[in-house]
C-alpha cells in the first residue's frame, strides 16, 4: 500500500477526474465514486474540468491534446490524488500526459507529477486505500469485462474482483476471453466500424456464454458499446459499471434501459 499524502484535515483530498461520458451518459457512475472514495476516508472534490483530450490524441491532433492536457493538469495540480471510474482517461493522464511535453521540460515535470498521482478508482481504492471490501448487497451471477486501457496501460484486473467478492449476495462468473477488446476503442469504432462490430459480437457470445444476468466493466465506452449489441440482439443482460454495484447504488436503470424498467429489472 501506498503512504498517503493527506490534506489538512487529515483525509486523502481527491480530485474526481468524471470523464466526459459519465458526465453527459451516466452521472450515476460519477456519484457511486464519490460515495466508494468517502466511505474509504476521502476528502472528494469534482472541479470543473475538460476531457482529457484522448479523443484528440487517437486521431493524432497532438497540439489540441497539450492544449487540454495543459487545462487538465492546472485543474487537478493542487489535489493529493486524482481518481477516475475510468481506466481509459486515467491511463491517458497516467502513461501519455509525459510524452506529450517531451520538448518542454517544465510542463513535462508538471504532467509527470500529475501522473504519478492519478488512479482508477477500483486501483485507488484497494492498491493506495487498502480497501478490500464494501458494504453492499446485490443479489446474482454477474460476469466481468476487462477494458483494454485499465487492464495494459494501469494492471487493473484483480481490483475489481477482489472488491466484488465482498459483495452480499453477488457471484462472479468468469467470462472466456474476459481481456479481450470489447470493439470500442473510442473513435476505432468509428474510423473501423466493422472491425469493431465483428469484435463486439465475439464479446456478446462470450457474455451470453457465461449465463450470468448482469455485465460489469470500469469504462463506460466499453459498457455502452457491449449494451447496445446485447440490446440489438434482444439478450436479457443487465450492463452495469462496477462502481455502481461496489458502492451499493443500482436505482438506476441499467444501461440502455429506460427508466421505467428500473423496478422490473430489479426484482429478483
């Protein structure tokens, strides 16, 4: 476990970097991060903050990247963590904020410092906080997706099932090919759409392979992608981001369902 850097108060002071998805798709997610970061001892603040420019950085428009970048790290400088329900933006920030500023030494040092401090939120709890349970209850057979930026840039794997394992109620069932790219890819899906539909149909067999009711995953790309399919397909799987299940708020519907099914897809 990490030494913790704290503010004055006493708690971690955290920096809750939402991700643009979660804010425009899914501010439940944003919400359970809070709730699984107070509960640990934290202190969480969510600045007013851009995207962290990886859309830009995939289609290789690197000045806009630093121009954000630049907003990004004054935004979250003065934090003693930054934290993300996303291992897509937390790897950004984490392994290609340096490499941008590689010519200017100051900002290098900035986005390195910034780096050296951002987490997602799954990683953060258990691998700094030392967390290794939740209070929380949810009743069934979930399967679980590895995002491809959480698993190869962060080694964010074991987290996730270690938290969920002290869930009441909840049963883990092992997916083949759980680390295998769900299609998304942020704009890949756009520029390759049917390398990605192709993919994303091999990660829907495997999902309903499985058996199990209900779909986690830590991105948010991942989890609307995977949920359009399996909706596409008429396949009666719930799809959930982890954190909504750890920090024992799943009101909401499940992605891609309208509100109205939120009493019904809860029953048991």
């Amino acid at each position: 476990m990490s030494v913790l850097a704290s503010s004055r108060s006493g708690k971690p002071r955290v920096g809750l970097f939402v991700t643009c998805l979660v804010d425009l798709m899914r501010p439940s997610v944003g919400f359970a991060a809070v709730k699984l970061l107070e509960d640990a001892g934290c202190t969480v603040e969510a600045p007013v903050q851009t995207c962290c420019g990886q859309p830009a950085y995939n289609s290789g428009d690197r000045g806009t990247t630093r121009d954000l970048a630049m907003r990004i790290i004054e935004t979250f400088q003065e934090f003693d963590y930054v934290v993300s329900p996303s291992g897509s933006c937390a790897g950004m920030i984490r392994k290609h904020y340096p490499e941008l500023f590689e010519e200017d030494p100051n900002w290098r040092a900035k986005a390195s410092a910034l780096a050296a401090k951002t987490f997602e939120l799954t990683s953060f709890l258990v691998d700094v906080l030392g967390v290794t349970q939740v209070d929380a209850t949810y009743h069934g057979a979930v399967t679980y997706h590895d995002s491809c930026s959480g698993l190869r840039e962060l080694g964010v794997r074991t987290q996730p099932r270690l938290l969920l394992s002290s869930v009441r109620g909840l049963t883990l069932v092992e997916m083949n090919d759980s680390d295998v790219c769900c299609g998304f890819g942020g704009t890949f899906a756009v520029k390759y759409s049917d390398i990605s539909g192709s993919i994303v149909d091999a990660k829907a067999r495997n999902v309903e392979a499985a058996g199990a009711p209900t779909l986690l995953a830590g991105d948010l790309g991942c989890l609307m992608n995977m949920a359009g399919k399996l909706s596409r397909g008429g396949k009666p799987v719930q799809v959930r981001h982890v954190a909504e299940v750890l920090a024992n708020m799943t009101d909401e519907p499940a992605i891609g369902l309208p509100r109205e099914a939120a009493l019904k897809q809860d029953q048991p």
